[in-house]
C-alpha cells in the first residue's frame, strides 16, 4: 500500500513538467478592451472618451496593487465565457463562492484577537479580558526566543524576552498561560513555526491536565517553515528535517488530534514583506503544495491530511483585489488537490483561511486613521469569505497595542457581524463583472507563478535559489517607490499631514525578564533531572532514526525539559539553516 502512495506522489510532478508554463493573455488597455460595435465600445468612445477630453481623469492608469488594469466600467462581456462553472455555488467544488453552504448566516466568523506579551500571567490577563470582550477564538503571539527556540535565560533572549509575544520556556509556563481558561471550549491558534511541535505538545499536556482528551482539543498551529526562509526569518533547521517534523505532525494530528489543524499555510507574512497580492496567492499556494508532496512522498493519504490544511492571508487596502484574491484562491486550491494531488474527500479540496488585517499599511503618524483603515480590510476578509479574523489595532505601528485599542479593534469585527448587514449574503460581491473579471486575472498570473516554480522543480528550489525572495523585494521597493512619489498617496504620512498629539504606548516591563528567568531555573532546580535527560537522548535518537517525533517531544515536555533544551536536542541532529542571499 505504502508503494502505491509514493507511486502517486509521483505523478504530480510528471505533469507538472509536461505542463507548458502559462503565460498572461496579451490584452489592450482595461480603458480600451471592447468589442467593436458593442454598448461598451460606442460608451467609451462617444461618452466616456469625450468626457475625458474635457477633464482629464486622476491617472494615465488606474491599476490594482498586482499591476491589474481597472477599467473605467466593466460589463459582461470583459468576464471570460463559462462564468457559471468556474463558480459553482457555495460549498460545492470549486468552492468560489465558499467552503460552508450557509457561510455568515450559520455563524459568525471566529473572532480572533492576535495577543500575547511578558509572562505566562501578563498574557492570561488579556486572554481573559478579551473572552469576556466577546472574543471567539484564542490568538498567541510568542516572543523571539520562543519563536528561535531559546530559553530566556539564553545569551541571545537577552533584552528580547516577552517584547513581541509571550515567553514560554517549559509545560509549566503553558499551564500559566491557560489558567482558568476551558480548552475543551475554547479554539486556539498558536504562531508559531519552527517550535511549533513543541509548543504543540505543550498545549496537549495542558489540556490533558484540565482532563481534556487530545481529541477534544480545537485549534491551530501556524507550522509553516517554507515563509519563514522566503519571508520572515524565524527558521531554526534546514528544510529537509524541517519537512520532516511538519509531516510527522500531519500524521500525529490525523491521529490523536483530528479536530486540530496541523498547519497554517501563511501568505500573510508575504505580503507583509512587500509582495503584491497575486503573489501572495501564487507563492502561498506553492507552499501549500509543497507540504502536500513532502506528506505522500511520507506514505500519508492526501484525503487522511488535506481536511485539516488551513490557510492565512492578510487583508490589504485595495477593497475589491482583496475580496477577487480570496476568491481565486479557493478556487485555484480546489482545482490544485482535484487534479494534482487526486484527492476524492471535497473537503481536502476546500481552502479555509484566516485572515489578519495589514500590518505592514498601519502608520505611526496619525494613528486614528488606522482604525478606517483596519474597518476597510476586515471587510474586505469578510466579503471574500474567511473563516476567521484578527483585527490589528490602531496603535501597533507604535507598540504593542493597549487594551482600548485592542477593544476597539474587536468591535470593528462585531459591528460589521451585527450591524452592517454584509453577514447576511453568501459572497455579496458574486457576479459582479469588476469583480469576477480580477478573480479570473488573479487566477491567470498565479497560475503562472506556479508553473514557473513547477519548472524549477518546487518551492523549497525556487527559495534557494532566491527567487521567491527576489519577486517579493522588487515588488516592495516597486511599492516605496510609488508612495516617495506620491503616485500612492498614503494619508498622514506623504498627504494630508498633521501634528499628532502623543499617543499612549504599552511598554512591557523589563522586570519581567528578569521574573522569567528565576522562574526557568528554579523549574530546572527542582524537576527530575535524570527523566529530563532520559527523555531528550530518546528525542535525539527518535530524530536520528524515522519514527514520528511527536511523542517523543510529548515525553520530553512532560518530564519538564524546557523548550530550548527540546529545540537544542533535534539541533544536535539535525543542525541549523544558514540562509544564501541572493542579490
């Protein structure tokens, strides 16, 4: 049987390479494409043209943040023929228009504050406080040492422990950090990459504590290393052994976790970076992609995984190429795991996403006007149909955000659940021709990343050869090109400027460094120190063989080795990343 899979896992590659690499239709000018003698065309030339003759329009060009033309008016014909079947209606394949048949009208969204900062007790007081908010969902941020799997005792944690997340060294932390909060109720979702399995299994230890079975427990980790080498930076292993760990836990979850989601593939941290959104779509698809392969080539089932794949994109401000790029998305997966990966079970072909509003288009100056902006992109992530939402608040291009701003920023998502109305319709936006017109365009150009990535035979290639990285900076310098020229007006900060008056910031305190670490010795001093070791030369001899690491890492935090201890044993086999910068 074993045999037969990796037969499979073969095949998508074979097609991959018999494939032509698409290229994108040549077309006129969005301004000029009609067919000669329609409405559209005698429109153009006879009303709008003359118009513009007289006053002169804002731009030569109006074009979306992926360099797609917008026209001055869309009809039916600008939308290619077989619109209907592209469609498909809600919860059927090709999921377009959504993955649940009911989407808003069943429930709301998961509203899912992104928190975490200081101590395991610092970090429960906001969980807390935003439960009691009406917050659905749980959203931890972790610090860089735990994020790099260092102990906040390490030499390099110094001055960085709890500052951009929680500090989480040992089970006993984790057991802190949830105190009086039910998992058994609550879902969680934890970002985190490298270390993912181990605060994994921090957070099944926890949960079994509170007499929650593993199966009971509802959440995520983010557990996408592929972004972290092309996007972000918080990698600890090289990719084959990092592969490894993410498909061991694919297999863990599938069997002792299976309402819990193995990974979040995250474009988000892509197109924080600077890449445009059909990029996000086409090189988080690629990922996405790859982790399927590594998991056949493993000997897993794609339809025993691909249900419990999630996904993360970031809402940007372009309102309709946000709501367009969730669409061709879906659409562009489902085809992806029907065709590529012969998956059967439709919900290994749905795309179910979280959304987190942009961080990267938050402004220091005028930070009030981050509140419009974070109300735009939430309703961009819920037009487009995601299945969970953390909105930013409007301090955090200043700081970590302060508890007015974070509830603030929660009842952004709840007026738009309650007031506005948008929750009542299935893909609102549907059959709109500008609309159906960028998701087919959206579509096309990824498409065409995603054959030239096939060429250079997958992600983790085109990565080290520095060609994700390279298309994401030349999109970002193309971006802070257009706003020092004020082609982009960005408000506050290169138009309509103003004196700001000071802004309140959350400052973490450094003593709570210090508390951190008295707490991890002392936890070191009084555990069982021969079971510690007992538990991490198991963890390494695990890491050295092909058993599933999963348990193993369980052992080991139960019997109380720290994260880094943890981190530091499968650093012994398995090494460390060094990155090759290409230029």
């Amino acid at each position: 049987m074993a045999k037969k899979r990796k037969q499979t896992a073969k095949r998508p590659a074979a097609r991959a390479a018999k494939r032509p690499a698409r290229k994108p239709a040549a077309r006129r000018p969005a301004s000029r494409r009609a067919a000669p003698g329609s409405a559209k065309e005698r429109w153009l030339r006879e009303i709008w043209g003359k118009a513009v003759a007289k006053a002169p329009e804002r731009r030569k060009d109006f074009l979306t943040t992926s360099a797609i033309p917008v026209a001055p008016v869309d009809v039916a014909a600008d939308v290619k023929p077989g619109l209907e079947a592209r469609l498909g209606l809600p919860g059927e394949y090709p999921f377009t228009r959504g993955v649940q048949p009911t989407m808003y009208r069943g429930r709301h969204w998961t509203m899912r504050q992104y928190a975490g900062f200081g101590t395991a007790e610092e970090s429960n007081k906001r969980y807390r406080y935003l439960l009691e908010s009406g917050q659905t969902g749980l959203s931890v941020a972790f610090d860089l040492p735990t994020q790099m799997g260092r102990d906040s005792d390490h030499p390099r944690a110094r001055g960085e422990v709890g500052k951009v997340g929680v500090a989480i060294d040992s089970v006993e932390d984790m057991g802190v950090l949830f105190d009086r909060i039910p998992l058994g109720q609550v879902s969680t979702s934890m970002t985190i990459n490298a270390t993912g399995g181990i605060l994994l299994a921090m957070y099944q230890a926890v949960g079994e504590r509170q007499g929650v079975p593993a199966a009971e427990l509802q959440g995520t980790i983010q557990n996408d290393i592929l972004k972290e080498y092309a996007a972000r930076g918080t990698y600890i292993y090289p990719p084959a052994p990092s592969l490894r760990f993410i498909t061991d836990i694919f297999a863990y979850t599938a069997k002792v976790m299976p309402r819990w989601n193995p990974i979040s593939i995250s474009g988000y941290h892509i197109r924080e970076a600077g890449s445009t959104a059909v990029q996000e779509v086409a090189f988080t698809l690629a990922d996405g992609i790859a982790y399927v392969e590594a998991a056949v080539r493993a000997g897993l089932d794609v339809d025993l995984f691909a249900g419990r794949l999630s996904f993360f994109f970031n809402a940007h401000n372009h309102l309709l190429e946000e709501v367009a790029k969730y669409r061709a998305a879906r659409r562009l997966w489902a085809r992806i795991m029907k065709e590529r990966f012969r998956a059967r079970d439709p919900r290994s072909m749905m795309l179910r996403f979280h959304t987190q509003t942009a961080g990267s288009m938050l402004t220091a100056q005028q930070p009030d006007n981050n509140v419009v902006r974070v109300t735009v992109q939430a309703l961009a992530a819920v037009l487009g149909g995601t299945q969970s939402l953390h909105t930013n608040s409007r301090d955090e291009a200043l700081g970590l955000p302060t508890e007015d701003s974070v509830r603030i920023a929660l009842r952004t998502q709840q007026i738009l659940a309650h007031e506005s109305g948008v929750a009542d319709f299935i893909d609102p936006l549907g059959g709109s021709w500008a609309v159906e017109r960028l998701t087919d365009e959206i579509e096309e150009r990824a498409q065409v990343y995603l054959d030239r990535i096939d060429e250079m035979g997958g992600m983790v290639e085109a990565i080290s050869r520095g060609y994700v990285q390279k298309e994401i900076q030349d999109a970002a310098y193309t971006w802070q090109r257009r706003v020092e020229s004020k082609e982009q007006v960005v408000v506050g900060v290169n138009a309509f400027r103003a004196d700001d008056p000071p802004v309140p910031v959350m400052k973490v305190d450094p003593a709570l460094e210090e508390l951190q670490i008295s707490r991890l010795q002392a936890l070191r001093a009084g555990r069982d120190g021969t079971a510690a070791r007992q538990a991490l030369a198991a963890l390494r001899d695990g890491a050295r063989g092909t058993e599933n690491l999963m348990p193993l890492v369980l052992a080991a935090v139960k019997a109380q080795a720290t994260l880094g201890e943890v981190a530091d044993a499968l650093r012994d086999v398995f090494g460390e990343y060094r990155e090759t910068v290409v230029l």
